[in-house]
C-alpha cells in the first residue's frame, strides 16, 4: 500500500497495527465477497512490513470443489483499487498471489520424501509454518521421535541443502538458501524463524493446595479429526506449542506465582483449546476476570494466531472440563529453507 510505514505497524498489538488490519480486512473482505460470493469465507491479515506497506493476507475459501486461481484473486483487487471508491490506496503492480494450500502440499511432500531417504524411521514428519516473499522462503519445522534423533543444524543444512538442490526434487530451490536452525537456539525476532521447545513442559495434574483457572480462547486454524485423538502426531505437535507459548505468557504475567498449563483437549470452531492454568496457591491466583484481560491482550501479540475476542478464563468450577496431563514429547527443530516454486506461484 502507498502510505508511510511506522514501526508500531510492526507491533501486533499497537492500536496502529489494529487499526489498519481492521481497515484492510474490511476492504478486502468487500471486495472478495462480491467477486466470490458465498464461497468466499474472510481475510487473515498476518502482517504489514516495510516498503511502502507490506500486506501479508491470507484469504480464506468456504469448502469448495476449486478454489479461485491466483491471476483471479490479483486480478479483482487490481480492478477495485482503480475504483475510486475503494479505501485503500493501492500500488496495483505489487499485487501477488500464490495458493498456498497447494504450495503448502507439495513442500510437505517432497520434505517428507527426502527426509525419510535421510534419516529413516528417526524421521515423523514436516509442517508448512508460513510462506513470506522473497522470492517465496518457506518457514517449516522438521519433527523427529525424540532428543537422540535430532541432527546437528550444520548436518541437516548440509544434508538437505543438497538434497534439496538435486535433481531428484520437484522444487526449485535457490542454491545457497537452505539453513537448518536448532530449535534450541532459533531467534523469535527473526520472521522467517520459529522457534519451538526441545522438551513437552510439566503438566502434572494440580495438587490440592495450588491455585487453578480454566482457560479457553479459539486458533485460527482449520481443525481437523486428528486434534481430537491426543495420541495423534497433530496433536501432540500443537499441544506443545500452545502449552509452551501460554506458559511464556503466564510466566510474564504472573511471574514466579505462575506454575504450568494444561492443554485438556482441542475442539472444533476453529480450534478451540481448553486448558487449565496452575498457580502455586489460591491466594496468588488471579480473579476470572482480571485473568481475561490479561491473556487476551497478551496472546494477541503471541507467536499463537488468536482470534480476537475469543479469549475466556474461567474459576475452576466453572471450566469445561477436568485438568488432566498432556503428553507432547515431540522434539522438533525449525528449518528455514528458500524456495522459490515457479511451477505454483503467480
């Protein structure tokens, strides 16, 4: 977009950065509405960079057999930035579009492939975090059955840069581009990194003398069959990102009265998580409401993509469903890798 971009755009939780998602969602929520109709769901802004400003959105489709393609979806927002009622002043020769689930698909498999070939039955699987531009970097995270599994990140980058950049794969990757970052020493700050826990935190059970809250907020994700099977990979995996960044927050929050969460179950609607929080004691447990407030402005600027408005605590004779402990012992390291996919981007 044409304007002047200021670092609180770059601060999720900046009235600056809410301001202009709410502003940007509503105009391409109209715009897509109208072309696509019923089949159109909403628009995910996930963040504004530099140059002018950046819009990274995602537009999300109801369940259709064929999704628009991406000369579509660019050419609609072309033709009502020409309008001049249209909101947002828009560079038109800056407008992409790539379909990510189908992206997403094919990064999946061919990782998947090539990293059985490498590493055997150590190897569980690959998850597509984000796609960000230049050209397209792929953010992903390679899972292995546990600690002793793990390669070095010096191994894994040399093992799956050259893998990668054979012949063998249906990728076009940039030579050069692929790195390998241990989870362990992975930087938050840096976008196309995540970093993700080398161990499942505690979830014991709480003891009759500490404090408990229920906590319930909604993911901004598809749920799928297996989030409700806690001995599935899936839901293994996401446990222990959201019980590890709630534990990040609380721990902030609340400091050393805070002790651990517990994911209790994951449900539909997006996804709807269920956890109870674990105080030292009753005393040093905060109020149902004031808890409220404090985890919803925390969690909106997390690494977790809250629904605004969807976060609830709860006293604990109130919570929906009784504390109980929450394996995700997956061990997982982040691997950035540069991907520039011709064949699947416009």
């Amino acid at each position: 977009m044409q304007q002047t971009f200021t670092p609180q755009l770059a601060n999720k939780s900046s009235s600056e950065f809410i301001e202009l998602k709410n502003k940007v969602k509503t105009a391409l929520d109209k715009v897509y509405s109208e072309q696509y109709g019923s089949s159109f769901n909403r628009t995910v802004i996930n963040s504004f960079s530099q140059g002018s400003v950046v819009v990274d959105a995602e537009l999300r489709f109801n369940k259709v057999t064929t999704l628009p393609n991406a000369t579509s979806v660019v050419s609609t927002l072309a033709t009502a930035s020409s309008s001049s009622n249209f909101s947002l002043n828009v560079n038109t020769s800056s407008i992409s579009a790539t379909i990510v689930s189908t992206l997403a698909a094919e990064v999946v498999k061919e990782l998947n492939r090539l990293c059985t070939n490498l590493y055997g039955p150590d190897f569980v699987r690959s998850v597509v975090n984000a796609f960000t531009s230049g050209s397209v970097v792929a953010d992903t995270t390679i899972v292995f059955k546990d600690t002793g599994s793990v390669p070095s990140s010096s191994t894994a980058t040399t093992q799956l840069s050259s893998a990668l950049t054979s012949n063998s794969t249906s990728l076009n990757i940039i030579s050069g581009s692929v790195s390998a970052t241990s989870s362990s020493t992975a930087s938050t700050a840096t976008p196309a990194v995540t970093a993700a826990p080398t161990a499942a935190p505690p979830t014991d059970p709480p003891t009759s003398s500490e404090g408990t809250l229920g906590l319930q907020f909604s993911l901004d994700q598809t749920f799928t069959s297996d989030l409700s099977d806690s001995s599935s990979t899936a839901y293994k995996t996401l446990a222990a990102t959201v019980i590890s960044e709630v534990n990040k927050v609380a721990q902030k929050l609340y400091g050393g009265s805070f002790l651990r969460s517990i994911l209790n179950k994951f449900t539909s609607g997006s996804v709807k998580a269920d956890m109870t929080l674990v105080y030292k004691n009753k005393t040093s447990t905060p109020t149902a409401s004031i808890a409220s407030s404090d985890f919803s402005t925390a969690l909106s600027s997390s690494s977790l993509n809250v629904i605004q408005g969807s976060v609830s605590a709860q006293s604990t004779s109130t919570s929906s469903s009784p504390p109980r402990p929450t394996t995700g012992s997956l061990v997982v390291f982040s691997l950035t890798l540069l991907a520039v996919a011709l064949m699947l981007t416009n």
